[in-house]
C-alpha cells in the first residue's frame, strides 16, 4: 500500500506514503495500541460489574416494559405527552438491551469479538443513549409549552408527534452508526481513544460537548419552568378564585422539576465529562479506573425516568396495578375499565396538563 507513485522527475519515480489501515487486525490489537487492558479470564471485579450490569438491565427491561403496556391499554393515555413517554420507554428498553447485550460480550470476551461486531456493540449502546436524551428534550419541550400556556394538553396533533418521534431516532441512529462508517481511528492509530480503542477522540469529543449541550437546553427549559412557576405562586396568594388544589399542583411540579435535573446531572454529566477528557487526550487523567461505573451510572438512568415520568403519575400507577393484577390472576381477557374523571379530576386537568395534581411533569 506504499507503493503508489506520486510524482516523477525524468525516469524515476519515487513512492508516496499513503495512510494504512488495520482492518484486518483483532480487536486486541487496537487495545494494546490505546493501552486499554484486556484481560483473559474472569476477575471477581469484572463478574461483579456483569453481575450488577444484568441486574440493573433486567429491571429497566421490566419497568419500561411496563410503562409502554400501561399507555398502550389505558386510552386516557392517548395523547401527545403519553405518546412521548412511551417512546422514551422504548429508548429506555431498548437501553437495557443493548447494555444487557455489552455485559454478554465484555470481559474476557472482548478479545473474541471481531471488529464488526465490536461496533454493533458500541453502536448500540450509543444510539439507545442518544435516543433517551433527545426525548428527555422533547419532553421538556413539551412540558414548557402545556405549563406556560396552562393547556389541557399539547396542541401537536398525533401526525406531529410521530414527526418528532421519527426525528429523535432518525438522529440517535445518525450519531450511533457514524463510527462504524467512517468516524473511527482503524487509519489512525494515533487518533484513538482510551475508552473506546477503535474510535477517533476527536468523535467522542463530538458526542459529549452535543450530549453537554442538550443537557444545558434542558435546564434553561426547566429554570424557566421553575421560575414561572416560583411567580404564579406568588400571584395565588393574592387571588382567590384559583382552584383549591392549585398550590398542590404547584408544588408537586416543583418537586418533580428538581427530581428530574438532579437525577440527569447525577447521572450523566460524570460520563460525558470522562468522555469528554478522553477525547480531549487528557493523559493525566485515569479515565479507565471509572470507565465502567459511569456508563453504569448512565443506564441508572433509564431506570429513574420510569419511575420519575410515570410512577408518579395516579393514573399510570393504578394501571400498573391492574396490569399485574391481572398477570398474577392470569387473566388473559383483562382489559382496564375506561373511567371517566371525576368533577375533581377535571379541574386538576385544567391546571397541570394531566390526570392527576401529582403528574405535573
């Protein structure tokens, strides 16, 4: 691959260097090449992070499972903000499995992995990650649009919501597949990353400042629900025709608020700051020494979303039990009664965008 001539001067002509690629080589090779090491038999560490990894991974499959059969069955469920939870369960789900996926081929068994195979296993954890985030910012979105305008619910018909639906994978399967397709360091050895020996730091680089950025869109949005809603407060207390269960409403919104970015910053801002210092090239620090307990940290996360976006919801929580109820009594014909709200319930609606006065999202 040396040998193609670049330019001639009379009857000689001398080779130019062309840049050589390693596809052919194992995935060792490359993990030598960024110093990551690469055991060959099982550490009491390596099956403890499997052992928790599987674990954490067959909960989020449950809890999220959960979560797309409740807004499937339940028809009050039908509507913009429902639709876009369930997607995020289904990013979430689909999280699990492609961490479940990771912990089947991690440890001794990554030196058995080809390379093909090496980057479904990174593209998939990538996209589904990817997917969670976005959604979390259409959610917010969301969430910004209903709060401020004290609507029953989003005016986005169900054609948009597909749309946006679309666009959140359409992006998370852009930035997971470009790796595999050109953005990686298997023709510049000198490009690779610690964390991720066959990707370029410059990619990781890319993914952690964007994943930054959304996560910096998402507390604007949230700031300026919060302060919006700091002042409505302040204006109840000097009228009296609010609904009697408007403060509670309130503060339940407030709650959540806090709930949401406080999980987001626990667990995903030390991830992409780790990555963020690898693609930088930051050679003092130890990114591998915590390497796997931030990305564990990450899918912590898909799990705290069904439990912030959906089990504080009254609704969602009495569907959750009649779906196990009716798993438990093995009933396969069972089909929740449709219930209208009440009086009481309809006026939490007007105010807060959903079915109960603690669903505020």
């Amino acid at each position: 691959m040396l040998g193609v001539r670049s330019g001639c001067s009379g009857c000689v002509c001398r080779p130019a260097a062309m840049k050589h690629c390693f596809y052919n080589e194992s995935v060792g090779f490359f993990y030598n090449n960024s110093r990551k090491e690469l055991t060959t038999y099982w550490r009491t560490k390596d099956i403890l992070v499997v052992a928790l990894g599987l674990t954490v991974s067959l909960i989020v499959l449950l809890t999220n499972l959960l979560v797309i059969a409740a807004i499937i069955i339940n028809r009050r469920f039908h509507y913009p903000i429902y639709y876009l939870l369930g997607n995020l369960a289904a990013a979430d789900l689909f999280a699990g499995i492609a961490y479940m996926f990771l912990m089947f081929h991690t440890g001794p068994r990554t030196a058995e992995l080809s390379l093909k195979t090496w980057f479904i296993r990174q593209s998939l954890l990538d996209t589904s990650l990817t997917a969670s985030v976005v959604n979390l910012l259409a959610i917010a979105v969301e969430r910004h649009q209903t709060v401020l305008t004290m609507q029953l619910h989003s005016k986005m018909s169900n054609q948009r919501v597909m749309i946006l639906i679309f666009c959140i994978w359409a992006t998370a399967l852009l930035l997971g597949l470009i790796p595999s397709y050109g953005w990686h360091c298997l023709c510049a050895l000198e490009e690779c990353s610690s964390m991720a020996p066959l990707y370029s730091r410059s990619y990781l680089t890319f993914w952690a400042i964007s994943n930054l950025l959304v996560f910096l869109l998402m507390a604007v949005v949230y700031a300026h629900i919060f302060i919006y809603v700091k002042r409505k407060m302040g204006r109840m207390s000097a009228h009296t025709s609010f609904h009697p269960r408007y403060r509670e409403t309130v503060v339940g919104l407030v709650k959540t608020v806090t709930i949401i970015l406080g999980a987001f910053l626990i667990c995903w801002t030390p991830g992409q700051v780790v990555l963020l210092l690898d693609g930088l090239g930051c050679k003092s620090c130890n990114v591998l020494a915590v390497e796997k307990y931030v990305l564990l940290l990450a899918e912590i996360n898909s799990l705290i979303n069904a439990i912030v976006y959906s089990y504080r919801d009254n609704e969602m929580r009495s569907t959750f039990r009649r779906i196990l109820c009716s798993i438990c009594y093995r009933n396969p014909k069972y089909t929740p009664t449709a219930v209208k709200p009440s009086g009481a319930d309809r006026g939490s609606l007007s105010l807060n965008g959903h079915f109960t006065v603690d669903s505020s999202i």
